[in-house]
C-alpha cells in the first residue's frame, strides 16, 4: 500500500447564476474562494481585465500533513 504524506482535496460548485452567498448558507461552511458570473478582474500578473464565464464556489480541504496522525489510519 502507498503511503502519503501530503494530500489535497476541493469542492467545486459552478453555475452561471451560482450565488456564492446561499452555497455558503445551505453548506453551513465559508468557501476558500468564491465568485459570480460576470464582474471584471484584473489578472495577475499582466494586468488585462478579465470577466469570470461562470460562477463558483470553492472549499480546499486541509492538507493531510496538517492533520494529527492517527495509528493504522
């Protein structure tokens, strides 16, 4: 069996008329980002304005290094 140090999980929710707000509310939970569909950005590094085609809401899980180890787990 392989052994990992490290893991990484995300929940995604994406839809144009996603409203990050009641994602939030009906989870119980504060995404690790979020954003609606439409709203100019500018992007890092150049600069240019961009618009988001979707909207999303994302939670990233804990790393699994950050967790305390737990015996034949």
């Amino acid at each position: 069996m392989v052994h990992l140090e490290r893991s990484v999980a995300t929940l995604r929710i994406m839809g144009d008329e996603l409203v990050p707000e009641e994602i939030s509310r009906l989870l119980s939970a504060m995404p690790t980002s979020a954003h609606v569909k439409g709203p100019q950005i500018p992007s890092i590094p150049s600069g240019r304005i961009g618009t988001k085609k979707s909207g999303m809401w994302r939670l990233r899980a804990c790393l699994r290094s950050c967790l305390p180890r737990q015996p034949g787990v």
